[in-house]
C-alpha cells in the first residue's frame, strides 16, 4: 500500500490523528510523497512527526492553520527529504552487506575449487548438479513441446516454473566460472540508485 493510499481513507484518517497529521504535510506539500517508498506506515509516522514538531500541535486543523507560513512549509519539506535520503541510505547498506556476502561467500567457493584442482581432483558435486540443471532445463522444454503441453495449465505452469528456476541456477554457475557479471550488474544497479554526492 502506497503512503497516498494509506492517506486517502478519509475513515482512518478520522480515527487516527497521526494519519491526519501527515495527511496535513501532503495536503501543504503534495510533492513530498514521491519522496516515501513502500513502507507508507512509517513515512506516516515521520511526516506526522515533523508535522507536531514544526506546528507544535497533535491536532490536524490547528496544524494546517499553522502550515499557512511559507517558512514552516519549507521545514517540513526539508525533514520529508532528510527522512527519505536516511531511508534510501539504509536500504543501500542493507543491499551494499547483501552484495558484500555473496561475493565472499563466491570467492570462498572458487578457492574450494582451486584447491580440488591443485589436489588433482574435481567437484563432482557441483558437476553433478549442473549436469542435473541442463538436463532439467532440455528435459523440461522437450516435454512441453513434444507432449503438446500448454503453458497456461496448471502442469505447463509447473514445468515452466521449474525450468525457469533451473535456468537461474544454471545462470549462476555460468557467472560463477566465467566472472561476476551478475555482480557487476549489482555494483552498477547500487551505484546508480545512490543518492548524489554531497546531497
């Protein structure tokens, strides 16, 4: 549920008067809530939040009537924006320590395959599965087109569910052996959904 969802029941709005706080700030500000992503309750709770501190009042008329100041606007836009860039900067860690355990965790498996070489010796298990996926993914597409299966049935769903999750995996063995491509498309995805510098 987005936050202009979330503020558009007039009936929760009226039973809650931090709903109607922060419906106040979007009233004042309408261009703050493309600042909010998905989690509307809790950017309900900070704008209701910056509402009391600024207009210095719990009550949604009071604070609109308070709102009417140009600077007190302002404000609040200026805390709907710090509030939003603390937001972004904690998903982007959370996905920065994501990242950052996949690659080890990538690089910790390579080593293990290094060290089979080195010993003269193979991953039969991780051959043995990529083996499995490619016969899966071939086994699984053959079915369908030589069994005359429709992919809107529940059957064709399954199997095109199954081939599509075996596809993926195949995928990240590729990525696995030949380089991280998957992880450069992340570190560039990352990148460029970082806020700018010096904001």
């Amino acid at each position: 549920m987005t936050l202009l969802d979330l503020l558009g029941d007039a009936a929760a709005i009226a039973a809650n008067p931090i709903a109607g706080l922060a419906k106040v700030a979007l009233d004042v500000a309408p261009d703050i809530a493309g600042l909010f992503g998905d989690d509307a309750e809790k950017a309900v709770s900070k704008l209701a939040d910056s509402v009391r501190a600024i207009t210095g009042t719990d009550d949604p008329a009071q604070a609109r009537e308070a709102l009417a100041d140009p600077t007190l606007v302002f404000q609040l836009r200026s805390q709907a924006q710090a509030f939003a860039h603390e937001e972004r900067m904690q998903q982007m860690a959370g996905a920065l320590t994501t990242l950052t355990a996949t690659l080890a965790d990538r690089q910790n498996a390579r080593a293990r395959d290094s060290e089979f070489i080195k010993a003269g010796r193979s991953n039969t298990r991780a051959n043995v599965l990529l083996v499995t996926a490619g016969f899966g993914i071939v086994g699984g597409i053959g079915f369908m087109v030589f069994g005359h299966v429709d992919g809107n049935t529940a059957v064709g769903g399954c199997i095109i569910s199954v081939v599509t999750l075996l596809a993926g995996k195949f995928a990240t063995a590729f990525d696995f052996e030949f380089g991280g491509s998957a992880d450069s498309e992340q570190t560039r995805t990352l990148l460029a959904q970082a806020p700018p510098i010096g904001k």
